[in-house]
C-alpha cells in the first residue's frame, strides 16, 4: 500500500489535477486515512491526463478516416454487440455526428478509441442498454462556438436505464471560459454529463473538465428521481456550478472521486445536495473515499429547503472523506425548515483542513426535523478568513459554526450531534460557537463531545438561549 499511495501522491504534484499548478501531498494524518480507506489502484489512472499526439498548427487532415460500410452493417445485422465509432468515420474538425451513429446503431458496447487527436463534438443524446468506452488517451473535446443553448450538455441521458460511461485515463473537456463570455447567454446548465430520471447508471474512471454547469447533473426526468447510481474513480474539475450535483437519487453511491476547482456561480461546491421540489428524494446516497479540493464554495453542501414532510426521508452518509482548501466552509448543512423533512446526515471519519470559513456550519437546521451527526471528523487550521461579513458579531471564522439566521426557515435551530469530534487549532478563539443572528429563536438540542488541540485553551461560545445543548469541550 505505502508505494501505490506514494505513486498516488507523485500523480497529483504531477499537474495532472489542474493544467499545471500543484496540488500538493495530503498531509501525516489525512494520508493515513486515504490510505485506510484505500482509493485503489484502479483510481491511479484517473489521475492521468488524456494526451493527445496533434501538434499546434498541423493539419488534422492526416486523421480523417472514411467510414467502414462492412462493419456498420453487422453491428445493424446483429453480428457485432461491439461497435468502434470510427467505423462510422472520424471527422477532427467535428466527430459529433459518428459519435452519435454508433450510439444509435443498438450496439450493446461502443468504443470510442484513441485517434491522435481530440473527438470535437456537440451536445450527444444516450440511450438505454448502452455501454460507453473511452479508451486510455482519448480526449472529448466540446467543439468551441457551439452548445449556445443555455442547457446543452456533452452528453445528455433523460428516463433512461441500464447506462454506463466508462474512461480510465481519458478526459472529457468542455469550454466553461468561453460560456463565462459575453459571446454566450448567461447560464448555468451546460453539463457535462446530465443524467434526469435514469436508473442503472454507472460513471467510471472519467476526467470531467471545464463545464458550463456541473462535471455530473442527477436530476428528476419525468420518473421523479435516478436511482441505482454510481460515480467511481472520476475527476471533477474547473466547472462552473458544481462538481456533482444531486437534485433527486435514490440508492447513490460516489466513491473514490476527486472533487476539485469549482468556481463560476453559486453554490460553487464539490458535491451540492439540492432537490427542486417536495416531490423529489436523497435517499440512501453515500459518498466515500473522496478528495474535495479547493472548490470556491463548500466541499459538500446539502440544502433541503424545498423537501416537506410529505417527502421521503433523507439519508445522506458521507465517510472517509478528506476536504482541503476552498473559499467556503468544508461541510455546509442548511434550510431544514420546521415543516421540513425528515431522516439522517451523517458525516464520518472526515478530515477538513485549511478551509476559508468554518470546517463544519449548520445553520437554519430544525430541531425536530432530519437529524445531522458528526462522528469522528477532524478540523485542522480552518476558518483561514479571519474577518468580513457574515461571521457573526466577532467578525471571526471559527472551526465549527451552528447558527440560526432566517426565522423563516425555523424558529426552533439544532438537532445535531457532534460524536468524538477533533479541532487542531492554533489560533485564540472558540472551537464550537452557537449563535443566532435574529434575537430571541435560541439554539436546542445539540449534543456531543470535542477533543480540542490548542495552546490557547479549549472552549465554545453560547451566544444566544440554548435548551439541550450539552456539547463537552475537552482540551488535549
């Protein structure tokens, strides 16, 4: 394991995360807990950016390729359950329409192999029963000029099932400076890869890069939610919303991803869990094993205010992750409102470090509504922006923060617990502060107990009535 991890650690100071800046080890304690999670060897080569042998300047007309009439008719024929796209020939100036083809011919496997040069496209349409492989090497490049419409997407799947997107070592790329310009209408839904309403999806070993929108869009369709979803070894980078977003999921897994760079429109977060309305769900979605890397917002975000009690309970676990870096608060729970839904979040065995605000902030969250649980997660130097607005009445970032703001969303703010928590910190503050920002809501039912490493003491901050609240802070 200490070479595959050390392979691992070079991969990232390598450049291959972001077009030449470095990323940077993991640190003593968050690499042990990379380790004992074990990301796996196959995660190694997402790391890996897709080459690409075309030099600047030269013609493409070297790759052009005809199409292959033989090959097409027994993929057509039933003789072939694997077709490769350049059977229907390869155009380096727009590969979109022999992309498309071979998706549409039916073929249960479809190959997109590694040409030399990038596969220019526009906005693909899946299908159901489809199998989607990118060899190591290939580069997907959004055509520049195109996906004008404020919601076109690379690759769009809506009420579909049985899908897979498969790509060790290659790398889908679109243009998100040129949809930031004034050449384009203003939007923030120029996925990726956009997925509503599709069961059976699984998303392998790809490099998202460079979104209008998000790196990965789970949304509704017409059925209410995905469900049977899995996004493993993927990188998310440099998109313009988020690097995931969740709007409606049942039975989610995303493991051994990285989430990385995020920064354009609000929420800018790695992975944001957000339903459009009363009707859609978060049930049962795990994230493991991930790296969430200065993103401009949160690492994870998770916003129910339009889930009602009539919703299905939310089950959302988080575990063995690591959150670093970002202009936002590691973690960031918000607007579960008093007739809001109910359910579990539980956050386990996180390291956040090195975070512009909190660690970990909770605000507007009911008491006697879903359930939010921190068990065993670590804060280390957070709460790097140590003043401006929206800190509360000491104008000063804290490692955990768990504030009412809106009387609106809840009267009654809590229901939370804090189980074998950590803060290392080497700043004079509190590690815990409770606080409201409207007068007289107050604070209930928080619970727990904080192991806290500071040479300037250990101590919280109750700065509003609180009922329940029995937080041990404990230095060490």
């Amino acid at each position: 394991m200490g070479d595959d991890v050390g392979r691992w650690r070079a991969m990232l100071r390598c450049g291959s995360l972001g077009k030449g800046r470095r990323f940077g080890g993991l640190g003593s304690y968050a690499m042990k807990r990379c380790c004992r999670a074990s990301f796996g060897l196959a995660f190694l080569a997402v790391v890996l950016s897709a080459g690409c042998s075309v030099r600047e300047g030269e013609s493409l007309e070297r790759f052009a390729r005809a199409a292959d009439a033989a090959a097409i008719e027994q993929v057509r024929a039933g003789q072939r359950e694997v077709a490769n796209v350049v059977w229907w020939g390869f155009d380096p100036e727009d590969a979109t329409s022999s992309v498309q083809a071979a998706i549409d011919s039916g073929a249960a496997k479809v190959l997109v192999p590694y040409v030399g040069t990038p596969w220019v496209v526009t906005p693909i349409v899946l299908r159901s029963d489809l199998e989607l492989v990118f060899e190591p090497g290939v580069l997907m490049l959004a055509k520049a000029g195109c996906f004008k419409a404020k919601n076109d997407s690379m690759f769009r799947a809506e009420d579909l099932h049985d899908v897979t997107l498969r790509g060790y070592g290659a790398t889908l790329r679109m243009r998100k400076r040129d949809y930031q310009s004034d050449a384009y209408e203003k939007a923030e839904w120029r996925m990726t890869l956009r997925f509503a309403g599709c069961e059976r999806v699984c998303v392998e070993g790809l490099r998202l890069e460079s979104s209008g929108g998000d790196g990965i869009y789970v949304g509704a369709g017409s059925r209410g939610y995905c469900s049977d979803f899995v996004v493993r070894d993927v990188v998310c980078w440099d998109h313009h919303r988020q690097g995931i977003s969740v709007i409606s999921a049942e039975n989610l897994l995303i493991e051994n991803c990285v989430l990385a760079g995020t920064e354009g429109t609000a929420p800018q977060a790695g992975i944001d869990f957000e339903p459009n309305s009363p009707t859609e769900r978060l049930t049962n979605c795990v994230v493991r094993r991930c790296l969430f890397e200065d993103n401009a917002s949160a690492g994870v975000m998770v916003y129910v205010r339009q889930l009602s009690r009539e919703s299905e309970p939310v089950s959302i676990r988080v575990e063995d992750c690591l959150f670093r870096g970002g202009g936002g608060a590691g973690i960031e729970i918000a607007a579960v409102v008093d007739d809001g839904v109910d359910g579990l979040m539980a956050f386990e065995n996180c390291t956040i470090e090195g975070t512009a605000l909190a660690g970990i902030a909770v605000h507007d969250k009911a008491a006697d509504r879903a359930r939010v649980r921190f068990v065993n997660c670590r804060c280390k130097d957070v709460g790097l922006k140590m003043s401006g607005a929206g800190f509360g009445k000491d104008q000063m970032a804290v490692p955990i923060r768990v504030t009412s703001r809106m009387q609106d969303f809840t009267e009654r703010h809590g229901g939370i617990d804090f189980v074998d928590c950590y803060v290392y910190d080497t700043v004079a503050r509190p590690a815990l502060v409770v606080e409201e920002l409207q007068a007289g809501l107050g604070v209930f039912d928080v619970t727990g107990h904080i192991t806290v490493c500071n040479p300037h003491g250990a101590y919280m901050d109750y700065r509003c009535k609180t009922s329940g609240v029995t937080v041990e802070v404990e230095g060490q």
